[in-house]
C-alpha cells in the first residue's frame, strides 16, 4: 500500500495531472483534497500533537503513584473523543475526563467546551494504578 500511494504521489507531483484528475473522481474527491492527502502521507509519523505546547507540570507529581484524589493540576488536552477528553498531566499516563465532568453546563460534544492543544485546569478524581487508569473533572475548580 505504502508502495502505491509512493507511486502515485511521484506520478502526481511530476505532472501526472490526468492520473490525479482520474484518482480524484474514482474516489469520489477533488484534485485538492487528494493532493492534501498525499502530500500528509509523504510524511510519516507526523504528530501534529507533538508540536503542542507543553503542560506546566508540578516538580511533586512525576508518576500515577504521586497522584492524589482532590489534587488539582494543569494539563493539555491531548485527544477529544465523541465521551470526553484525554489530558496530559505529566505522568505519562494522560487522565480521562468524562464528557459529563467538562463543563456544569450540558453539552453534547466535547469540542463545544475544549478543543485539542488547551490548557486546562482539572482535578484529581480517582486513580488506578492496576489497569492505569486516571478519573479527572473540570467541573467545580
């Protein structure tokens, strides 16, 4: 597969206009869209959350066991996902925020309150070292 879209990918940059034109409508998108999409794949294990700004993380809390319920921290919101949010508090482990726990209000997707790259403030509410699992709310801080 990586082969065939390499191929495609030189065929297209290198004026393989006509190839482009009939990819595009065989897969049922435009010429701009599947330029986009090979240009990415160009580029292999890119993260675009890589180039995020780091959370401002405590000297105390460096591992789950250092973790505390009640304890507040400041994290970046790594993914948001249709249930909650997964954020970075620096412990290798991101914590979980439920969807119900983001906001007191009600909301029915995440990306209406946070989006990925915040920074945000979230506490403690419960930590399970066996399956490393982390249980944290934005709600009352």
């Amino acid at each position: 597969m990586k082969h065939t879209v390499i191929t495609i990918a030189r065929s297209y940059g290198s004026g393989g206009r006509t190839l482009g034109k009939k990819l595009a409508e065989e897969l049922g998108i435009g010429e701009i869209t599947l330029r986009d999409i090979v240009k990415e794949l160009e580029k292999p294990a890119r993260d675009p959350r890589d180039e995020m700004p780091k959370p401002i993380l405590r000297t105390d809390v460096l591992e789950m066991k250092d973790l505390k319920e009640g304890m507040v921290l400041k994290g970046t919101v790594r993914n948001v996902i249709d249930f909650g949010v997964f954020v970075d508090i620096g412990v290798h482990q991101d914590g979980l925020v439920h969807i119900s726990q983001i906001t007191d209000k009600y909301i029915k997707h995440p990306l209406e309150a946070v989006s990925v790259g915040d920074i945000v403030d979230v506490k403690v509410m419960s930590v399970d070292l066996k399956k490393k699992r982390i249980q944290l709310t934005m709600r009352g801080i």
